[in-house]
C-alpha cells in the first residue's frame, strides 16, 4: 500500500503593516552594576582636626551582615566624633564589604561629644560607575541629598537623642534611572 503525502496551502489573510509607536520608558537598571573592589569613604567633619571616616567595598561575593574576615569592626577612640556604618545584623563598622543592589539602605552610627554644626560628605571615591547615586537621608529632618552635589550639613544636640546616634542617617545608593526610547510591539 502507498500513500502520498499531498501538502496543501490555506489562503493568507493580508492584514495592513502597523506602525510601531514609539514611547519613552524608564528601563529598570541590572541588579549588581558596581564592580568589584570598588570604594568610596563618607567624612564626618567638625573642623579640619576633628573628622572620621568610614569605608565602603564592594564585592559581589560579601554578604551584608558582618564578617570577621571580611569587615572592620568599629572601635570607639578617644576622638571629639565617630562614625560608622552599621551591618544588616546591626554591628558597627569602620570597613563594610558588600554586595551592591540598586536601593539599598545603610545605616550609619554618628555621635559627637559637644553640640554644634557638622558635615557628612565623600572623602574617596574609586572606581564606582558614575550612574551611581549616593544619598544620605536624614530621618530625623525628612531631608536627603546627592552627596556628589555637596556636603550634608546638620546640627547636634547632646540633649536631643535623635539629633545623633544610629537611627538618624541612612545611606541610599541606587542607579541613576536611565531614559531610552524603545518601540512598543
């Protein structure tokens, strides 16, 4: 027994070609965008004789809670001002290795021995992309700024806990949000 195979064609509709309309969009950055061993310092300043400092590296295989072998553990001096980051588990550092992920939080622990004016400001800054943004939000006046735009100026109170300590500041780092153009299907 023999069969043919016999291929028929069904008749194609002809529709009119659409035009693709074009919008603009923001695209939603890559999660890890800053390479490794990228850094930068934040400053706390009173004066040119009173400041502290604390770092900041990045490292895709760092995890965000504190490590010995990987973080500085904070030690207080005997200096008029501190400053520290503070890990996901709440351990103050000095160096604070971690992952990037565009907006996320860091907490910084900031004290003082007098009242007064200070700053908070980047003292050092290596290999982070320029898209990058920093801010500081300060909590405590509902107030942030781009710290590539300038220093964060504020006042302390010794008799007003929420002027200082580790509930005040936050850093914000994110990636710029970036504009293009794309076609909508």
């Amino acid at each position: 027994m023999l069969f043919f195979l016999v291929a028929c064609q069904k008749e194609a509709k002809v529709l009119p070609k659409a035009t693709p309309k074009e919008t603009t969009v923001s695209i939603a950055p890559k999660p890890d965008t800053i390479p490794d061993k990228a850094a930068f310092k934040i400053k706390l300043v009173e004066d040119e004789n009173d400041y502290d400092e604390t770092i900041f590296l990045f490292d895709h295989e760092s995890g965000l809670s504190y490590s010995q072998d990987e973080d500085g553990e904070y030690l207080p001096g005997f200096g008029q001002v501190s400053l520290a980051s503070i890990s996901s588990d709440g351990t103050d550092l000095s160096v604070n290795r971690l992952p990037y992920r565009s907006g996320m939080s860091i907490g910084l622990d900031v004290h003082t021995k007098t009242d007064g004016a200070f700053s908070l400001g980047i003292s050092y800054e290596n290999k982070v992309p320029g898209n990058i943004q920093i801010w500081i939000k300060d909590t405590y006046l509902k107030d942030s700024i781009e710290v590539h735009k300038g220093n964060y100026s504020f006042n302390v109170s010794r008799a007003d806990t929420n002027s200082f300590g580790n509930k005040r500041f936050k850093l914000i780092l994110k990636d710029s949000v970036q504009q293009q153009t794309v076609p909508l299907h």
